[in-house]
C-alpha cells in the first residue's frame, strides 16, 4: 500500500498532461488511481485490520459530503446522463481524496518516529521535479496556445505552467508549499540537508515570479506573512525588500503588481476604470455567480453542475477547462451547493486551521505552523481562482492533514 500511496503523490509530476478531456471537463490520472487506493485501503480496514484510525477530519469532510450528494440529487435531475455521470464523478473525487487523507495517517500510525521530516522530504521532492518541469517550459516552450486548443486549455504566453497547464493552479501550489518548506527547513538539523531545502524554497520563489499570477503572488504574500508574523516576525522586513527588489527587476511583474493594486483598490472605491480586462472578467462572473445563487440559495444548482446550469445562464461557456466553476472555489461551493454546503465547506476547513494553529501553540513544531500558514495562503487564493478543491492540490494537502494528525498525537 506505501508504493500505491506514493504512486498517487507521484502523479503530480505529468499532472494534467494524464488527462482524458470530455466537453471541456476531463478525467486525470488521479480520478482513477486514487478512488482504486481508496476502495482497497477501506476493504483492509473492514476485513482484515477491522478497524479505523481516528481522524480530525473525517467527519467534516463526511457533512460536506452529504451535502453535495444531496445538492446534485436535487440539481442534477434534468442534466443529459452522461453530464449527471461526469457531475457525479466529482463527488467520487473528493470522498476519494478524504480517504487517501485518512489512509495517509494510518500508514504512518505505528511506524512514525521521524516521519515527518521523511514524509516531507519526499513531498518536496516530487515538488521540486513539477517546478523544474514547470521552469524548462518557461524558457523551451513559453507559448503552449496550440496545445491549449487542441487540450482545451486556456492559452497562457509567457508564464510558467508547467505540467498543470494553468500558471494560477501553480501558483497557487506554490503559496502552499513556501511555508511548509520553511517548517521543514526549522525542523531540519543537518546542515547539508538545510542547503537542500533552502535551495528548493529559492527555486520555489523564482518559479513562483514567473507564473506572473497576482491571485499566487497575494497567496504567497498572506502564506509568509502568517508563518513570520508568528515565528519570526523580523524576517517580513528582509521579505518585502527581498520581494520588491524582484518586482523592481521586472517589467512585466511591475505590471501584474500594477494591476493588483489598481484592481482591489477599484473593488474598494467602486471604481470600475482602474480594473484591467482580467479582473474585470472575474468580478463579472463573481456578480453572476452570486446572482445564481440568489435562485437557489439554500441546496444550490447541484454539486459540480456549474458547467452545465451556468452555460444556461449565459455565465460560461461549458466548452472550456475553466468552466467547471466560478473563478472562486468560495463563489462555486455557495452556488452548486448552498448555504448549507457552504456551512460544511467552511466547517471543514476552519477545523483544519484551529486544530493546527493549537497544535502549534501547544508543541511550538513549526510543521503545524506551515500548515496553518499554508492553508491561510490557499484560502485567499481561492478568492480568486477555483483552486482549493483543485485535486492535484488537494491531493497533497490532505495527505499532509492526516499525517499531521497521527504526529499531533505521537506528542499528546
């Protein structure tokens, strides 16, 4: 089960490259291997280990769960089969993503000493191989638009997308990982190994820059802020010069920054001329989106139908790779699964952050710390991109939830 597990993770090099694309959705190497774990560790469990490891949350996810079965059943009735059939696969991902979570802290539970910094290790390591895909695109391929056609892809000329095919699901990766990685780097006492990871963090930074991604730069930004503000708060001065200098160096990034700032200010002073054609785009499909809602506020269109009823309303066009969502993970969970899917949504994620941010406060580990921070930097990414269920981040992120569980516990 270890090698099946780390198959999984391992599946985040080719990343969207494994992707079967079915009207603009698709099925990626994740949709099967993981949901295959899955039902194998859960048969395990019940015939021959017949039992269950505790999980912090399991429960939480279960409830969002209910909710989204019961929003698709109520959404989804007058859909086309064969979209109720991909809609539905949805809800296979997430429950599959949950157990992989739940079977990660069950593979580490009687053997852990040392764990997580191995654990990591790994994890950076299969980080470290989809950045430096991601960077030989940059330079050998920067202009991907006749495969994003062919992929159904947006096309992305000039940015760094790696395998995933989308520099803001990078990006935002990236926001994730910075403060994990600094975790490991404190927890880490050779000094060699130190070098290592102060070379993946730099690496990380410079991949980061070249996604030009100002939803990824914000994460990044919001992910550090936290992790220093409660560990080492000198280090935010030497990381705002560091980051200005960068912006400084660069033109296009001076521009993306540029737009950033005029965007939110614009948002703020209700000045719709200083927002550039992007963000415009977005905040029109995030006035769509909630308008939506506002038709079916309580269950929602139906867990994973935004493709399919949006493109009724005229929002999408269900054609694209982006139009399974609206361009907010936040804004998607409130539409296709409503107020009470969102309550659920909010609970799973906001029990995350308040059992790591005690964790941290009990045992000061800097690992719990990068999670909470890590969690934070994604939490504001998905404002703005439908990335925090994305499965290629979600995959990861919940491993290291269950890990972090069996390791809160080993220090109980």
């Amino acid at each position: 089960m270890r090698i099946f597990f780390w198959l999984c993770l391992l599946l985040l090099i080719p990343g969207l490259l494994l992707r079967i694309p079915s009207e603009g959705a698709g099925i990626l190497a994740t949709d099967i291997l993981v949901p295959l774990y899955a039902v194998i560790w859960i048969l395990k469990k019940l015939f021959i280990d017949r039992s269950f490891p505790k999980s912090s949350f399991v429960v939480p996810g279960i409830m969002f769960g209910i909710f989204a079965i019961l929003s698709f059943f109520m959404g989804a009735h007058n859909l086309l089969l064969k979209e109720q059939i991909l809609s539905a696969a949805y809800i296979v991902r997430f429950a599959s993503l949950i157990v992989f979570g739940w079977a990660a802290a069950d593979m580490y539970l009687d053997s852990f000493e040392q764990t997580p910094r191995k654990f990591f290790t790994r994890i950076f390591g299969i980080s470290f191989v989809v950045l430096i895909l991601g960077i030989l695109q940059f330079y050998l391929i920067p202009d991907i638009s006749r495969w994003s056609t062919e992929g159904g892809w947006d096309p992305h000329t000039g940015r760094l997308l790696g395998t995933w095919m989308d520099p803001n699901f990078i990006a935002g990766f990236i926001g994730f990982l910075l403060p994990m990685g600094i975790a490991h780097w404190y927890q880490t006492h050779a000094r060699n190994k130190k070098f290592w990871i102060l070379l993946f963090l730099a690496l990380s930074v410079g991949a980061l820059f070249l996604t030009f991604s100002r939803s990824g730069y914000l994460a990044a930004v919001a992910g550090l802020f936290v992790f220093f503000l409660l560990r080492n708060p000198k280090v935010i001065f030497i990381g705002i010069a560091l980051a200005t200098l960068g912006i400084l160096s660069n033109d296009r990034a001076q521009k993306r920054v540029g737009e950033l700032v005029g965007t939110i200010s614009a948002i703020v002073l209700r000045d719709t001329d200083e927002i550039d054609p992007t963000a415009s785009l977005r905040i029109q499909n995030w006035r769509k989106s909630i308008t939506l809602w506002k038709k079916y506020p309580v269950f929602g269109i139906g867990y994973n139908t935004y493709r399919y009823r949006a493109a009724e309303e005229g929002i999408v066009d269900e054609t694209y790779f982006s139009a399974g969502g609206s361009d907010s993970t936040h804004l998607t969970v409130l539409v296709t699964t409503g107020i009470l899917g969102m309550l659920a949504y909010l609970w799973f994620w906001g029990d995350l952050l308040i059992r790591n941010w005690q964790r941290f406060r009990r045992t000061r580990n800097e690992y719990f710390l990068g999670f909470f921070a890590g969690i934070t930097a994604l939490f504001v990414h998905a404002c703005f991109v439908n990335s925090l269920l994305f499965p290629l981040i979600f995959l990861p992120l919940i491993a290291i939830a269950g890990i972090l569980d069996v390791f809160s516990s080993q220090q109980s």
